[in-house]
C-alpha cells in the first residue's frame, strides 16, 4: 500500500513538474495548453515509472531479506537427537563387541 501510495505522490509531482517546464518555455501570450499537458502527462509517466520501478525493487529485497532470516534461524535451532549418544548408551551390548569383562 505504501509503495502504491509513492508511485501515485510521484506521478503527481512529475505532473507538476512537466507542465512547469512547458509553460516556462512557452512564449509569452501563446496558447501552449495541448504542449502543457503533453509536459504533465510525460513528466508524470516518468515520475511514476521511475517510483515504481525503485518499489519493486525494494519489496523484492525486503523478501529476499526476510526468506533469508528466516532460513538463517531454521538452521541456527538444533536438531533432536535420534541416536542415543555413545557415552550415555547403557543398552550396548558389549560381548558383542569383543569387549566382555573378564570374569
């Protein structure tokens, strides 16, 4: 939405300023209307392209940024343990192994 919002407060702005620069190089007491509004309506054109192309570039980093933290906590948890560890196994069967105690 707020992207929205920028693209629209600039092609405004960029309306203003293309017909302000047409109706600065009109001659004095020539009728320039069609010429002012084909200098609004380009100069807004540029203005809203140029926001929006600067939006979706920023929301596509915004993403990248977010799936990246999120993959970065993902990976930071740890995992459980499926395999009884080695040094607290009291099920090993040790005569299997060789290792019987002498007896």
């Amino acid at each position: 939405m707020l992207a929205f919002v920028a693209i629209v407060i600039a092609g405004l702005s960029g309306a203003v300023v293309g017909f302000a620069v047409v109706d600065v190089d009109c001659a004095e007491g020539a009728d320039c209307s069609t010429a002012n509004a084909v200098g609004a309506i380009i100069g807004g054109l540029v203005g809203a392209g140029g926001v929006a192309i600067v939006s979706v570039l920023v929301l596509r980093a915004m993403s990248e940024w977010e799936r990246n933290q999120t993959f970065l906590a993902d990976r930071s948890e740890p995992e459980p343990d499926t395999e009884p560890d080695a040094a607290t196994d009291t099920t090993s069967n040790d005569a299997a192994l060789g290792d019987a105690p002498a007896g």
